[in-house]
C-alpha cells in the first residue's frame, strides 16, 4: 500500500541526492512527491533515515519546469527526478506514476502534457514509461562538454537520452 504525499520541503532532495545514482536533484522542483509504504511491510529492509514513525519512505519524484526554454513552460511538467528503493516490487515506478498522474490531473488541471528523459548511459529504456502509457518522442544527442561550462557545474550524465511523453 503505497500513500502519495505532497512535501513542501527539500528534505525529499536530500532523500533523492542519498538514493538516486546521480546524487544530485535539478534547482526549481515544483512538485516533490514522495511515495510511503508502513514501515511492517520493509521493517528489515528500510534504513533508520528512511523510517519516520510507522511508515518508511520508499520513493519520491520531483516534477518541475521544462529544461528546455522552447518548450511550453506553463503548461508541460517534466519528471526530473524519479527513484524507488531497490527492495521495491517490479512495476512500483509505473504504478507510481500513475498515482502521480491522477494528483497532477486533480490539483493542476493547467497542466496539459509531461515529459521525462530515459539514460541511456543507465541502460534505462523507459520502461517505467512505456507501461504507464506514455509513448517516445525522440531522442537527445549527447552534449560532451556543454555543461560544464559555468563554474561549479559537474558532468552527471551526458549520454544520450530518450525522451518520453503523455497527458496527466
């Protein structure tokens, strides 16, 4: 039994940073989801900083604006971050998304399209997408070089990516 909750904190970053391979969360999340299950069913399993009470946090996403300028802004989400505990059942992120869908389609009904990004570098193949029903738009081309080209900034994943659409 999985319960969506809204969190207005980055504690839900910071929960991301420690679980998802890239250890790092994008700036402007607008929606950050986070994914309970009580804490008997993964007792064993779930790490004390992932316990809070009776519940274990078991996955998050964050949803935020458009990487991409060219894209409408106002009315497309893009799933920026995505990331289940290992010790999940298959299809947990599918069903999830679903869950996050149905949110989307009932507290922001402005939004009219979402989108997210599958790592090749990962082996990913977007999946989690294809069994929730969203479908392929095209695929990134690698940037080798471009991001760091602000201080501070670090390459993460430059591989090509496979991008994925649907409606909420």
């Amino acid at each position: 039994m999985l319960e969506l909750v809204i969190s207005h904190t980055t504690a839900t970053d910071n929960w991301i940073k420690r679980h998802h391979y890239l250890h790092s969360t994008p700036a402007g999340a607008v929606i950050r989801m986070e994914f309970w299950i009580p804490a008997q069913e993964a007792v064993e399993l779930c790490t004390e900083a992932d316990l809070s009470g009776e519940r274990c946090l078991a996955g998050a996403m964050l949803w935020g604006r458009p990487v991409s300028p060219q894209i409408d802004q106002k009315h497309i989400l893009e799933l920026t971050r995505c990331c289940f505990l290992d010790f999940m059942p298959p299809n947990t992120e599918s069903f999830c998304l679903a869950k996050a869908r149905t949110w989307i389609r009932k507290y922001k009904p402005e939004i009219k399209g979402l989108i997210a990004y599958a790592s090749t570098a990962e082996r990913h193949r977007g999946t989690i997408y294809l069994a929730d029903g969203w479908f392929k738009v095209g695929e990134t081309k690698s940037v080798y070089g471009s991001w760091e080209n602000r201080p501070g900034r670090m390459n993460r994943d430059l591989s090509k990516k496979l991008k994925f659409a649907r409606s909420p």
